[in-house]
C-alpha cells in the first residue's frame, strides 16, 4: 500500500477501522511518512499477534479502541482506548490482540534501522 504524501499543515484522517471480520489478520495501514516521522494505524483482531520485532526509531502506541497486551523489555502491559505507550528505538517488543483494536504508531526514525527479531 501506497504511503499518502503530504505537507506541512495538511490533514490526515486515521479513521475508524470498522468490524473487523472474523479470522482476519492484523493490518497496517501507513498515514504518512517523512524521511523522519512514520505514522501507520495498526488494525488488531482479537487473539491475533505480531512476532518480535524492533522499531526503526523511538515511537508511541497509542490504543485508539479496543485492548492490545504489548510486551517489550520482558513485560507486558494492557493497553486500552485512551492509553498510550513510549517505546525506545531498537526495544524488541510484540503486540496480541485481546479485544478487536484500533492503534496508532508513530516513529521518530533514527539512523539505524529496526528488524525482526527471527
């Protein structure tokens, strides 16, 4: 999928996702990117996870509806509509599903590059 292009001062519409079908899988949707600043919504059915893998840069995950358990440094945290999380550049972390759930991440990037984790 295309990331959008836009300017400073433009808008953005993250949207709602919507009912989330049953058995689907999790979805990125990119918002916008920059050579600096990453914003992608993150569509999350419940009982669905990503593997470990690191970000690119430091970010915030933002549960805009929905719960997600995200799990980094050894320990995991519930998430919720409202709640926002810090995440460092280069910290291993993951994401399960535990209600359907909507969430925004947003990058800083940094010189070096996040990866997967295996």
């Amino acid at each position: 999928m295309t990331t959008p292009q836009v300017d400073s001062g433009d808008t953005v519409s993250i949207g709602p996702p919507g009912d989330v079908p049953a058995g689907s899988a999790i979805t990125a949707t990119p918002l916008m990117k920059t050579p600096s600043l990453e914003v992608v919504r993150l569509v999350v059915p419940a009982g669905k996870e990503t593997s470990n893998h690191t970000a690119p840069g430091d970010a915030t995950v933002h549960c805009l509806e929905g719960a997600i358990d995200f799990t980094a440094s050894g320990r995991t945290r519930r998430l919720t509509a409202g709640q926002m999380l810090y995440l460092a550049a280069g910290t291993l972390h993951a994401v399960h599903g535990v209600e359907d759930a909507s969430v925004l991440v947003t990058i800083v990037r940094c010189e070096q590059g996040g990866r997967d984790a295996g």
